[in-house]
C-alpha cells in the first residue's frame, strides 16, 4: 500500500502572527486601585447679604440666631448618616429637607423674574446686575448633595440683591419693591435652612419599628410616627444616599406584618 502524499510539503511563509513579539511592552496588571477622587467647589459671591447667609449668625439675648449655609450643612451630617444606617426618620427628614428647598428654589426663581424685569424695560437702556469688585470665594466641602443644593440657593439669592440694588440704583423699582422681593426670596430659603432641626440620630432602623424595640420607642417619642411608605422604603428624597443595609429585608417584613396580626 503506498502511503498518503505529503500535503503542502513546500515550506511556509512567515505570517504576521509569526513576528517575533517579545519587543513589545508588556501591560503590567496589579491589585492596587485608584485613589479617591477629589475636586475644589467654590461658590463666589458677589453681596454682603449672601454671604451672611452663609455665615449665619449666633443667637444673642438680643437678637435670634440665624442658622447659614454652614449650619444647615452641619444639621444634615447626622441625617445622611442616618439614611444610609437605614433609618426611616432619617429618610423623613431628608424629604422634609428636599421638599423646603424646592419651595425656597421656586421662590427665589420668582423673586429674581420680578426683580430683574425692571432692568429691560427701556429699550434705550441697557442694565446689567452690578458686580462685584472684590467677590468673595468660599471653598466648599460638604459630605452630601443637599448641602450643595443649598450653596446653589444661596447663590440665586447673591443674583437677586445684585438685580434689586441695580434697579434701585437706575430707578427702575423702589426701595419698598426692593425690599419685597428680597423677602419674597430669602425668607423661605432660611426657612429650608431650619428643616433640618427636630431630627434625632438614635441608631434606629426599619426593624427596630417593625419590632417595636426601645429605641423605636425613643424615637417614637422624640420624632413622631414615620408615613408607612417612607417606613416601606417606597418613598425616599431623590438624592438620598443609597442604605447600607438591604431594604428587602425590612420591607419584607412590613409588608408581612398584616398576615402575622391576622393570623
């Protein structure tokens, strides 16, 4: 029997794959991470009303304190902490805390359209808000959004006493008008400053109210009863932090609470 013929017997050319590849650097994989990321935030104003909103002010036997931008933010430090510890109350208060915000926001927004809309009246005359010719950059360094949804408030206030006191300065409003409007946008964005306030950091959880434990208790007594769908989990301020804790198990609970009362 003969035997098979060689195939392709003549011999190969080199290929592309074939090159030698040992001259090319070799990526180097290793376990460490990268670091934390870390940025500057600043906010610059340009009046002397911003800034003391800021600032705040310490309560005296004569005069009431006025709590800033810089308390506000310490207020929230326990409630975001509290949030991701999956504390109910805490998650209450931060919804307290968004929903005053968006009143101050949709407050100044409109304090800002009428005090600006004096500044275009005249064609003839162009105006606009008066800047400042030494700004004053405050370095920002806060541990959640909220505290920074705050500067952005207190930034549209510095923009609409620029706006009041250049119309006033023309003649384009009065100092009444003036007044109001300033009011119309500052009294509710101090007033968001203060919701923060009546919340405690007791170390409670979504089961410890399911459970009724003394600490549900105490905070019972100290903050009231939570809505059942912020205590569900169903319902949480948009920029809440996620939970450390699972919400499954929690919410599994609540939800078998009625079956376990009826059973």
């Amino acid at each position: 029997m003969s035997s098979m013929p060689d195939i392709d017997s003549a011999p190969r050319q080199p290929s592309a794959v074939d090159e030698d590849v040992s001259t090319e650097p070799k990526l180097q994989v290793t376990d460490s991470q990268p670091g934390a990321l870390r940025g500057a935030i600043t906010l610059t104003l340009e009046t002397g009303q911003a800034l003391r909103l800021v600032k705040g002010r310490a309560g005296a036997s004569d005069k009431v304190g006025i709590i800033g931008l810089i308390g506000f933010a310490g207020l929230l430090r326990p409630i975001w902490h509290g949030a991701r510890s999956d504390d109910p109350y805490a998650d209450w208060w931060l919804i307290k805390v968004h929903e005053a915000l968006e009143k101050a926001e949709a407050a100044l927004s409109a304090a800002l359209a009428e005090a600006s809309a004096p500044l275009g009246r005249s064609e003839a005359i162009t105006a606009t808000p008066a800047a400042s010719t030494r700004p004053v950059r405050v370095p920002l360094r806060f541990s959640n959004p909220y505290a920074y949804r705050g500067a952005h408030l207190v930034a549209d206030y510095d923009r609409l006493v620029r706006a009041v006191l250049t119309a006033q300065h023309i003649g384009a409003m009065t100092r009444q008008d003036g007044e109001r409007a300033v009011q119309l946008g500052g009294r509710p964005l101090r007033r968001a400053f203060l919701s923060p306030l009546g919340y405690r950091l007791t170390g409670t959880t979504r089961r410890d109210l399911i459970e009724d434990t003394a600490l549900s208790v105490e905070a019972r007594e100290r903050m009231g009863d939570v809505p059942p769908d912020i205590l569900g989990g169903e319902r949480r301020a948009p920029y809440a932090p996620l939970r450390s804790a699972p919400v499954s198990s929690a919410t599994g609970h609540i939800a078998l609470r009625p079956l376990a009362a009826g059973g």
